[in-house]
C-alpha cells in the first residue's frame, strides 16, 4: 500500500485496537501501553507508514518544530553549529527548519516570517541585529527565541555566545607582547556588526599600546580567495607591516597562502591570526593561529 491510501482505521484495523490508540501512540508513545505500542509501531514499519504532522501541528500547541535561521551554506562555522543543535533535538523528537538568509537582514525578515507560518516550537537565531519588522514578528510570537554568536547589545530573549570585541583584544595583544610585533594590521571582510566588534577589539589592543590602528575592509562577504587578495594589497600599502589580525579564518586562510607563494615565513617574518579556529586552519603548515570558539558546544 502506498503512504498516501493508508489511513489510521487501516493501521487501528491491523493492529487490533481502536483509532483512536493508534492516534494517541503517533502523538504520545509514552500514553499508550508498552505492548500495544510496540504492535502498531511493528504494523506501521511493515506498511512503510509516514504520520502526516501537519494536523497536529495545526490543532495542537506543540509542534516538535524548531527554526534556525543561518546566514550561509557555504561558511563550516554554521555548520558546526547546526550539528551542535541536532545533537539534541534528535534525542528530543524535534526537527529543524533551516532557512538561510545571505547575511541580508530583509532575506533574514522574509524567512522569519515563513518559518513562524509552520507554528514552529522556537527559533534560533544567527546574530543579534535585525529590522523592526523582524523584531515586531518575533515579539508576537511569543515562543523561545535563542540569539547565538555574540553577547553585546540588547537580546530579544535568550542568548549563547561570546566577546567578539574582548577575544579579538586578547588575540591581538597576544601577537604584540608575545611575538613582538609593532605594526599590525586589521583584515576584515563584510559590512557586519561582529566584524565592527573584533575591530573595536583590535583597536583597542593597539592604542592601548600607542600604535595606530590599520584596516582593509572591502565590504565583502569572506572567502579564502578574499584573504588572498587582501593580504596583496595589505603589503603593497604597508610593507612594514609584521602582523595581520583577520576577522575570520577565510581571510587568514588566504592570507597565509599568499605568504607561502611570497616565500614569507610565518610567524618569524610575520604573524598571521585568524578567528573560529576552523580545522582546515590548523591542518595547514604552518597551522593557523586563531581565536577557537566553541560552534558545537553554542548549538548544543
């Protein structure tokens, strides 16, 4: 029988109960006796049954339904954060709706919306900006709504992050006191307020030091091949320079590869950090420096 004839008199039928059981086992395993469960559990396997939730979702305040909003497919940062979050609603019968919004807050405002249609069970969130109307929508909502990445400014409700602004100024004072650099330079990436944060980081480790500040900032989204052209033009407008702190691990990707191909030797010519702590980063030679943050841990 295919799924979409069979129903649950059919399921209710062979199994030898009423319907009615067989509905409150597909809601609530747990309500139904262990014995009778395990029956219409062994009948809907054998007839390759798929409950349709979409009743549920609509009649019930509960839909085991939970949105994560992601500003890239392409980035292992969310990646690790997904996979922090489905380690724990797979063990909790709850699925996730993924909607990814380009690092555009109106793309990040549409799909908020289409998600709260589905009378999901919460929302998590990539970041903590977002338009009026997105912040108006979450408001009425009125379900549990998790901020992740960073800890600075006002929270809608809950959030699970970090510093950007204080773990960018240990890093960059680390490369100043430890490796002695005296000119460092900022490479940063998109218009974005956790890049604005690490900078102000950064700054702050610089001037604290009475060194002036430095940044290259092309408000563009990161990618290695980015780092590559940053680095470029870094040590063509700054050839003294003996240190580049970069917003991400992309960059500092990039950076490093444009170094090797220069024959400049890193870290004993110039150091490099980067920020995430990204695995392709610490397979490279030399490995990367970088700021390590917990993704999974954020997610879970």
């Amino acid at each position: 029988m295919r799924n979409h004839r069979i129903s649950l008199q059919d399921i209710a039928t062979l199994a030898g109960v009423t319907k009615m059981t067989v509905s409150r086992y597909i809601r609530s395993p747990k309500k139904v006796a262990r014995e009778t469960g395990e029956r219409i559990a062994q009948i809907m396997e054998e007839i390759n049954y798929i409950p349709n939730r979409a009743p549920a979702m609509l009649l019930n305040a509960q839909s085991y339904t939970l949105g994560v909003l992601i500003p890239s497919f392409q980035n292992q940062l969310f990646a690790d954060i997904l996979a922090g979050i489905e380690s724990v609603t797979s063990g909790h019968n709850y699925q996730t709706l993924i909607a990814n919004y380009n690092y555009n807050r109106d793309s990040e405002e549409e799909s908020v919306i289409n998600l709260l249609s589905y009378n999901i069970d919460g929302i998590i969130l990539s970041e903590k900006y977002h338009t009026l109307r997105t912040v108006k929508f979450l408001r009425s909502a009125t379900l549990p709504i998790v901020e992740l990445m960073d800890i600075q400014g006002d929270r809608l409700d809950m959030e699970v992050g970090f510093d950007n602004r204080q773990a960018a100024f240990d890093m960059v004072s680390t490369m100043l006191d430890k490796r002695q650099r005296r000119k460092i330079l900022y490479l940063g990436s998109k218009d974005d307020i956790r890049d604005e944060q690490r900078y102000h980081g950064y700054c702050d480790a610089m001037t604290r030091r009475g060194l002036a500040p430095l940044r290259i900032n092309p408000r563009a989204i990161s990618s290695i091949h980015l780092g590559i052209q940053l680095m470029r033009d870094a040590l063509t407008a700054h050839p003294d320079v003996d240190g580049v702190f970069c917003t991400n691990d992309d960059i500092a990707m990039g950076a490093l590869l444009w170094c090797r191909e220069r024959q400049l030797a890193v870290p004993e010519q110039i150091s490099i950090a980067g920020f995430h702590g990204l695995e392709m980063g610490r397979q490279m030679i030399p490995s990367l420096a970088s700021v390590i943050t917990p993704r999974f841990e954020i997610g879970r």
